[in-house]
C-alpha cells in the first residue's frame, strides 16, 4: 500500500508519521466498488468539536446502536469549532465538569481560556471567546441561548 508522510511536531521535536488509508486497499481487490457513505450515516471523531458532538445528549448508545436523540428537532448536527486550547483531548476533558447539553445547540464557537461547570446548557447560537488573559468560568446550571460571551460581564445573572 502507499505510504503518505505526514509531518507533525509533538512536545517541540518535529517528527515524520507515516499513515496508509484503508481505501488504498481496493486496489488489491478484483471488481471492487466504493461506496460515498455521508457523514451524517456515522460519526468519525477526527478532532475535539467531533468529540463533543457525540458525548452528550445529542446521541445514545444503546445494544450496540447510536441513534439520534428524538428531542431533537433539526436534523443537522450542531456546528462546533473549538480553539486551539481545546484541541488536546486531555486538556478538552479537564475544562468541563460535565459535558454541556446540546440538544438544542445550532452552532457553537469557542476560544479562549475557557471552563465549564455542571448541567450547562446550550441553545441556538452561541459564541464564547474569552478575552486574552481572561479566565472564563461558565458556572453550574448556566443556560446559554443565541449568547455571545466575552468575559464575565456578559453571562446571564
């Protein structure tokens, strides 16, 4: 199979990963087709805002199956984009007591040092961009819908 180098720096030391795609191999196979499956028929986690798309109560788990929550009532997944502080799995999970409800969610862009705190809900359109040297704590309970947040000032009292 063909071997693709993908260059990558890891904890400051540039290194070479060599990947191979599984849709290579069909060229081993005599008569073999491909299939376009849409994105919308599985759901890959590639990055942190995939992560958070399948951690709530967007989707459930159940026999083996993931299956949409009925509840809701758009039939795209919400867009999220994460900044860079969110992009490490590890530091993505240290920032949320609990993972934000988003059944409700349309589309999510966050930056920023920000947290979160439990039973955190998000709705419609919402925007977190914490200003520079600014920690932003979404405390427990918060009900965000079509917010921008900035800083402190700007959550609901």
């Amino acid at each position: 199979m063909e071997i693709i180098p993908n260059p990558k720096e890891f904890e400051g030391v540039k290194v070479l990963q060599l990947e191979t795609t599984a849709g290579a191999t069909i060229t081993f196979f005599d008569h073999a087709i491909g299939i376009n499956v849409p994105r919308s028929r599985f759901l890959p986690v590639k990055a942190s805002s995939d992560l958070l798309l399948v951690q709530p109560d967007l989707y459930t788990l159940a026999d083996g199956y993931i299956s949409r929550n009925s509840a809701r009532a758009n039939p795209e997944n919400p867009f999220i984009e994460l900044g860079p502080e969110f992009k490490k799995v590890s530091k993505f999970l240290s920032r949320f007591k609990s993972i934000p409800s988003i059944i409700d969610l349309d589309s999510l862009s966050m930056s920023g040092d920000v947290w979160f705190g439990a039973n955190i809900v998000l709705k419609g359109k919402v925007k977190i961009a914490a200003k520079d040297g600014v920690q932003l704590e979404i405390p427990d309970g918060t009900i965000l819908g079509n917010k921008e947040i900035n800083g402190p000032e700007d959550l609901p009292g």
